[in-house]
C-alpha cells in the first residue's frame, strides 16, 4: 500500500449525538490535524457545534460533550466553508470512515450544500480500521487497543474527543505505515526536544561504540561441522546447498 509520503493528509475525528445518523443525530464536535511527508505539521481544525437537539445520555457518557456545553456554539452552516477548505483535496485518515464520513455529508445535505454532500468526491478517503483489520486479524482494533499494540501514549484519553483522538489517530498511522515519525542521528540525547524522553518509534545511531571481537572457529568445532555436513549430505543423497555454492 502507498504510504502516502508527500500528500497531504487529514485525519479527521468526530464526536456526535448518538447514533446512527438516519435517526436524525448530529455532529457536535470535528477534530482535524494535518499531515504532510509524514509529519504533524501544527495546523488543525477543531470547532465544537450546537446541534438544535439533545444528545442522548450514551453519546455524553462517551465523550463527556453536555447538551449545556454546546449553547451558543456556531451551527455547522457557519462553520461549513471553513472545513470544507481544510479539508479539500487531502486524503482523509479516518478510524472506521463509514460512520464519520456518513455524519459529515449528512451535515452537508442538511445546509443544502449538494456539491459536498459526498466528501469522498472531494477527498480520497483511508479508513485505519479496514487497515488495523487486515494487518492483525482477530485482535481487538479500537483507537486505544491500536495506542497501545503501537506504544502510543493514550492516558489523558479519558473519554473521547475528536481533536484528541485525531492527533494519536495521526500518531497509529505512522506507526502503522512505517513504524517511524521522527529520526534522530544525534550521538547522545543533548538535541532530543522531547527532554530526553524518546518515544518508541524513535530511532538512534550509537557513536564511538568499537566494533565487537571476531571469534574463529576451533580446529574441533570445524572438525564437528564437517561431520554434520556428511551426516546431511547422506541422509538427503547429496551435498548440502552451501557446499555447491562454496
């Protein structure tokens, strides 16, 4: 799969009302950060959004987002050009896409905005759950049980939060896709801006280390791999692979 090293990513969460969409919940939360040549690059986007409905007791135990909360935050209309400009034409990250993306153009259908009623038009789209199923079949593939299997740091995710949840989404796709998001060539730890707590995908190079001794085998332990290489070579009927090759 192409890691989609110099295009422009989103990864993109939300958070809603409850569910599903067809029974006329909301998007109350978008949380966006950009991604480009693998690196969070500092721009996101991120409102919360009065729904002109309640959300139901499940969705607020998940999220903690209250019906009080949102009073007097902007409706999706006021905020619907914004995000479509964020978020047009880059390749959106998203865990289990069907049901953010269904949210999102519903929002869209909503204010008549037919033209972007299908964000997929506009933006391929990745869905990391399709790719944390395929790579680890039969094992849970929530956002926490991916930050842990990739030793991301979740602790301060005590309920979800669209913007909180993009920003480790980004970090368990790069894990996911490379393994890597940053690379230090520094001999010691003096450069690290991280106060010398290096995350696990970090790499390092060592300097100064002296190269390990060279041990030769002994005239007995030559004398008991030649016997092992005529003891294979006559229970398969001919010499091993290595002696032709040698």
């Amino acid at each position: 799969m192409e890691q989609q090293q110099d295009k422009r990513l989103i990864i993109l969460d939300t958070e809603t009302t409850g569910m599903p969409v067809t029974e006329g919940h909301r998007v109350i939360e978008i949380g966006c950060v950009e991604v480009i040549g693998r690196r969070l690059t500092g721009r996101h986007f991120h409102v919360y959004l009065q729904p002109d409905r309640e959300s139901d007791e499940g969705a607020i135990g998940v999220h903690g987002i209250t019906d009080a909360f949102l009073v007097g935050k902007p409706r999706f209309n006021e905020v619907a050009d914004e995000f479509f400009e964020f978020i047009q034409g880059a390749t959106l990250v998203i865990h289990n896409a069907a049901f953010d993306v269904g949210f999102i153009n519903n929002e869209f259908a909503l204010i008549r905005q037919p033209h972007r009623a299908d964000i997929s038009v506009h933006c391929p789209i990745l869905d990391t759950l399709m790719m944390a199923r395929s790579r680890h079949p039969g094992q849970r593939n929530s956002l926490d049980a991916l930050c842990k299997r990739y030793g991301i740091d979740n602790s301060g995710r005590d309920l979800h939060g669209a913007l909180l949840d993009a920003e480790l989404l980004a970090d368990v796709y790069l894990a996911m896709t490379g393994g890597q998001t940053s690379l230090s060539l520094a001999g010691n730890g003096s450069d690290n801006d991280d106060g010398g707590t290096a995350r696990p995908s970090e790499i390092r190079r060592v300097s100064g280390r002296q190269p390990g001794p060279v041990l030769l085998a002994t005239p007995a332990e030559l004398d008991a791999h030649a016997e092992r290489l005529a003891a294979i070579a006559k229970a398969a009927g001919g010499p091993a692979l290595w002696e032709s090759l040698g």
